[in-house]
C-alpha cells in the first residue's frame, strides 16, 4: 500500500485525496491545510489527518477544536509519494522539503517547468515518469489537449495544431476572479503560453495558441484545429478518439449543448462533486477538410487533472508495470468513463 500526503487540500487537493482513498493500492497518508476553513472540516470528517502548513502551526486548529497530527514535516516522513497541491508557486518553494526527505513529490501546472525532472500527462509520456523523483501533472489546459494529440500524433501525425482556448474566468470558490461581464483576450499577446506548455509534453509539436476569459465558473472550451498529416474521414477520427478512456465523445442524442448541461450531466450520474474527470468533445463538431480536423472539447478545469496525478504517483513509486496498467487501475477504482 502507498501512502500518499497531500500538501494543500483545495480544490485539486481534496479531489485528490479522495481519488487516493478509493484506489486499491493506495492510501491518503494524511493532508495539509494553513487555516481551519471549511476544507479542513471536511479533511476531517473524511477521517484524513490534518497536519498544520501554516505560520501559527497548530494554534489556529487547536482554536477551531480541530486535532493536527504535527506539522508538513511530518505529512512528509509518514509518506511514500506527496502531491503538492499548494498554490501556483508554493510548489516550487517547498520542494527542498521533499528532497530533504528523499520523498518523491508531484507538482502542479501552476508551476514552471523546472520544478521538476518531467512534465506529466499519462497517456502521452507516462514511461518518462517512472522512477523519476519527481513529475509535474500539466495544467488542466495542457492535459486537455495533450490527450487528444498523442492518438492523432501517433495514428495520423500532426503538421501543425492551433489552438483557441475559451477560459473559465474562475472556479467557483474564487470569489475574486472575474470577468463577470466582459470577453477578454487573456492574454492579449499570442502565441498564449498554452502552446509552450504543451511543448513540455510534446517538444516537437508545431502549435499556436490564443487564450480568451470569459465570465463562466464551468469549464474551459477549446476550439480546436489540427492540420494532419494524412487525410482520413471524420467517421474514421470519431472512432479512433472514441476508443480513448480519457476522451468522451458526447452522443447529439444526448441534447448537450455546453459546460451547464454536461455538469448537470454529471451530477445526475452521481459523480463526487459533478466532476467531469474527461475531456468532452461534441461528436458532431469532429469534421474533417482535406487533412485539417476541426472539433469543439470541454474540459472541466478542477478534475481532469485528478486521474493524472494518481497515474503519476504510480509512475513516480515504479509500482505497476505500464501506462495502460496504471490508466486502467485508476478509471476503474474512479469511474471514468462511466
Ligand atoms: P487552491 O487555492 O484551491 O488550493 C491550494 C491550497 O493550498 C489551499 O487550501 C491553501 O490554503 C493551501 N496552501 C497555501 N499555501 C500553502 C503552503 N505553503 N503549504 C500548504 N498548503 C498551502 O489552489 P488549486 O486551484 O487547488 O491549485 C493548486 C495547483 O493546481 C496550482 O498549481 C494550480 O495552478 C493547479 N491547477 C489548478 C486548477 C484549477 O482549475 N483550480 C486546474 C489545474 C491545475
């Protein structure tokens, strides 16, 4: 059994958690928070112990009547692998704790690439992960696109991908994000840095991207071109992207005509907090002229991740055989796909 710290229980941290929890080789080691907030209740009813991350240590738990079982040090001795879930930055500044500890760490997007030996998405570059001492699972953007071009990379190869990504203003906790009425270039210079990022994953990729918000706590759509270099019919593309457990190819009989529907979708299925762990790609926007494919995703910006960093705990501890192996372990004891 692995046991796994998270350190930074917000939004990816506690879908995290609670995808460790229900995965059959794995085990939440326990979980940092800085302040006794409605989070940290949870973590606590969850039965997760809470270590201190903050200033005042315990002080403000103890205040709250909540136990701390000591401080991130401590989150870190008792753990085989930690996810660092902490805000974009902090990751970076934390990981001397990790190497101090010998203890294999996983970063976050919001982190720069050189945080750690390899920028990770499973079902593009799981192999490069394994046994590395630490991996950083791509923003939610980056994971998006990046599990849609490595079947059209290796089935059709790619001359060149273009990108428009129509981004969520803020999730919903966010209270100070915007825009909440305006359509913003963001950011105005082009090509946006989604395109580089996506490089981490796929250096000799030719891609070009533009970044807009919009005032929308959903999730990202992304209007997608990639120039391919064969020329097979959309019937051919829609099968071959229907067969990746990641990607969902959203049926037009289900009447799903943006993010508000698939969420509703999602939550009737019952899935912990509507999450939509896939990329959704409306079936009927795949279309094929010559050999540029044209389609519209949705990728839901607090879950996609979620499965990704599970893959990479496994990759990171060399505890399972292969890419497919550990992709297939973590849909099942999730639920992907379903
Ligand atoms: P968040 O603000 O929701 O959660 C971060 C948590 O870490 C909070 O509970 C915060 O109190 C805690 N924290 C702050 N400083 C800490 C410290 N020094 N030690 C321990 N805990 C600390 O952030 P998030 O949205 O979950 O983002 C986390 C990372 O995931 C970032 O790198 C972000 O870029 C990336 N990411 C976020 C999203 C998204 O849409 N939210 C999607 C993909 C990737």
């Amino acid at each position: 059994m692995l046991h796994v710290g998270i350190n930074g229980f917000g939004t990816i941290g506690k879908r995290v958690a609670d995808a460790v929890r229900v995965q059959p080789d794995m085990t939440v080691a326990g979980v940092s928070k800085r302040s006794p907030n409605f989070e940290a209740t949870i973590a606590d009813d969850r039965g997760y112990d809470l270590y201190a991350a903050g200033e005042d240590g315990r002080v403000p738990f103890d205040a709250a009547g909540l136990d701390t079982a000591g401080t991130v040090h401590d989150l870190v001795e008792v753990s085989d692998v930690v996810v660092d879930t902490t805000p974009g930055g902090v990751g970076a500044s934390n990981a001397e704790i990790y190497e101090d500890h010998d203890t294999p760490a996983i970063f976050q997007g919001g982190e720069d690439p050189d945080v750690a030996d390899v920028s990770f998405v499973a079902r593009a570059n799981y192999d490069a992960a394994v046994g590395a001492d630490s991996a950083r699972v791509v923003s939610c953007n980056t994971t998006g696109l990046s599990r849609l071009f490595a079947p059209l990379e290796e089935t059709y190869g790619i001359e060149k991908a273009r990108v428009t990504l129509v981004r969520r203003g803020g999730d919903p906790g966010q209270t100070s994000r915007g825009p909440i009425n305006d359509t913003l270039p963001d950011p105005v210079e082009i090509p946006s840095h989604h395109g580089p990022d996506v490089k981490t994953v796929f250096p000799d990729l030719d891609i070009d991207t533009m970044g807009m918000k919009v005032p929308t706590t959903q999730m990202h759509t992304h209007s997608v071109n990639v120039t391919l270099e064969s020329t097979p019919s959309a019937e051919a593309v829609r099968e071959l992207l229907g067969r990746e457990s990641r990607l969902f190819l959203i049926p037009e009989t289900l009447g799903i005509d943006g993010a508000g529907k698939l969420k509703e979708y999602t939550r009737d299925a019952g899935r912990p907090r509507g999450d939509v762990w896939e990329n959704c790609i409306w079936a009927e926007s795949v279309t094929v002229e010559d050999n540029d494919l044209y389609l519209f995703q949705a990728i839901h910006q607090e879950a996609d991740v979620v499965p990704e960093n599970i893959d990479a705990v496994r990759a990171l501890s060399e505890r399972t055989a292969s890419a497919r192996q550990s992709i297939d372990r973590t849909n099942d004891a999730l639920g992907v796909g379903r």
